[in-house]
C-alpha cells in the first residue's frame, strides 16, 4: 500500500487484443498491474476509452493508490497514428484524470524503448498487428503507422485459409493445414470453412489469427506450404525493419535490433531466421537484441518523463518486480500470441 501523497508513475501498452496497465513507484519498484480488452480506436472507438480505463483502474487497485497519485503517465497505443488520434487520446486521458503529466506514443515507439532506451536502435513488433519502429542516437523517431501493410497475425491467418482453398481447388499444393484446420475447428471439409468464412452471417466465423499455431506446427513438421508462409512473412517483416533505419539514418552503421509481439513468442525459430536473414542483407552491422514486453517500454519511457533522465539502475528494479510472464499471454493465441 502507498503512502497518501506518494506520486506513482504508470506505463500502459495498448493493443488490437488486450490493454495492459503497471503502476511503479518513482524508483521503478512494480507496484501493481491490470489488464483489459481492445483499446485500438480504429476497432473499438466506442469502447477503447472505457477498456485502458478499466486497466489502469485495475493496476491502481492492486497498487493501493488512486488516479490522483498518477505523476507521469506514458500510453504506448495501437491506432495512435494520425494528429488527430493523438488528441482524441490526450483529451479524453485528461478529461479522465489518467496522469498529470501525459504522454501518448505510438505502440511500436513504446515498444522501441522496452529492450533498448535509448541510442540507434529498430523494433519489428508482431502480434494482432504489425508495427515497427526506429530511433537514432540523436533521438529522432520513426514509425511504420499505415505505411505498414496488415503484416500481423491475421495476414498469416488469411495466408493459410487462402493455401488450404488453393489446395482443395487442386491449384495448389497438398498441406498438412488442411487436416489441422478441420480438426480444430471441427469441420466436415474445406467448403463448409469456406462457406463459414465467406457466408453472410458472421456467426462461428474464425478469427484468422488464431490459425497462426498450427501454422508453425505444420512448419515444424516440415511442411513446405506453412514453412513458406512463414518465410514469406519475415521477409515482408525485414523490408519494414530496413525501411525503418533507413528513415532515421542508422541503416549503414551498427544498430541494436529488437523483436517484440506474441507471434514472435512461438519456439519455431523459422520466421525469425527468415526476417534476420533478410535484414541482414540490407544491415549487415545490426546487433540482434533480447527483446522484452512493449509495457516494459511505456514503464520506461514514464520513468523518463518523471525523473527527466534514464538511470541504468531502474531497468534492474523494474526487472526484479516486472508482472510475470503468464500476465502477457493471449489465450486465444496461445503458443503463437498476438
């Protein structure tokens, strides 16, 4: 429980799928975390204000204090990408009471900041959607926003239903997708998904990014269908990360590279080799970098903002209290995430 005065800074990853929300107090000791559903404005406009409210209460509850002990508020969000999302999510975070002092970043800025705060540095971040960002030493940004094609887990979703149709047509070839995706979603043969994806009511359809494990297990199993879905993935992937360091002019000098995102999460080492290979073909001095979870960069960032430096020694105390990793999964995407 805190003290009835003591200032606490809050740091909040906003997703397509889920919101998270972490309390720390102001030497970066985790004082409590909440979760909620979509806050992306481009889906859920309605919605999206109510569910990082419910996070943020959520955390602020489990921390013992009140909104009223929020210093410094950073909100690394989804569908922050046009002047005027930017000040939808300042008003309404004011009009709240969600932080004295504000802060709102694209996702994929917040992200940047979680495994490397600061210096030349890109993120490809891979989860319900796709999002990457860059940051030179100097502290110019970048991020994809809409010039980044959908390239989440959806694509690839959309990716093996369009393989499994193209093989039952006997205009593509056999996939060990097909008997995966009936048994799965218990279905009779591939027209009765085709007729579930395509039909006019929306009942039962299959969220395609919810596909994206048995994509990898069929990959794994050496299935050369899932295994070029894949590849053909990182490689679109490596393009934006390239693009991104060119923006910010770190693509001919040594730069820390950082992978975030629930798909990134699969044990299946195919993608990632996929999308390393071809960024190394455009960077060959990158230096891969651990990544860690995009909240951590939004607790980062608002630690920054309180302190007005970044101090090494917060990312130990922030590690040591960090919420664990069963708080970050997407049960629907389990094994794969989102």
């Amino acid at each position: 429980m805190r003290g009835s005065a003591a200032p606490v800074v809050l740091g909040v990853d906003g997703g397509g799928t889920k919101t998270l929300a972490l309390v720390c107090d102001t030497e970066g000791r985790a004082l409590g975390w909440g979760r909620a559903g979509n806050c992306n404005i481009y889906g859920n406009m309605a919605g999206a204000a109510d569910e990082l409210e419910s996070a943020v209460e959520e955390a602020l509850s489990a921390a013992g204090c009140a909104r009223e002990h929020i210093s410094s508020a950073v909100y690394s969000l989804v569908g922050a990408d046009w002047p005027e999302d930017f000040e939808f999510w300042r008003t309404a975070l004011a009009g709240r009471r969600l932080g004295r002092r504000i802060e709102v970043v694209n996702d994929a800025i917040g992200a940047l900041h979680a495994g490397s705060p600061q210096g030349d540095a890109v993120i490809v971040v891979c989860g319900t959607g796709a999002a990457t960002g860059s940051r030179n030493h100097a502290g110019a940004l970048w991020h994809s926003s809409f010039w980044q094609l959908n390239q989440g887990a959806g694509e690839l979703g959309a990716r093996a239903l369009d393989a499994v149709y193209r093989a039952e047509l006997g205009i593509g070839p056999a996939t060990l997708l097909t008997p995966a995706l009936l048994e799965k979603f218990r279905l009779r043969g591939i027209e009765a998904l085709l007729h579930q994806q395509t039909g006019r009511s929306t009942a039962g359809k299959i969220d395609a990014a919810t596909i994206v494990p048995l994509i990898f297990a069929a990959a794994d199993q050496g299935d050369a269908v899932a295994t070029r879905i894949l590849e053909t993935h990182g490689t679109s992937l490596a393009d934006f990360a390239a693009i991104a360091a060119r923006k910010v002019d770190i693509l001919d000098r040594p730069f820390q590279f950082m992978l975030a995102g629930g798909v990134f999460r699969n044990a299946s080492p195919i993608l990632r080799d996929a999308l390393l290979a071809r960024l190394r073909d455009q960077a060959p001095a990158l230096v891969q970098t651990d990544s860690r979870e995009p909240l951590r960069g939004a607790i980062n960032l608002a630690l920054k903002m309180e302190t007005g430096r970044w101090d090494g020694r917060l990312a130990e105390r922030i590690g040591k209290t960090f919420p664990p990793p069963a708080f970050f999964q997407t049960s629907q995407h389990a094994g794969s995430g989102a």
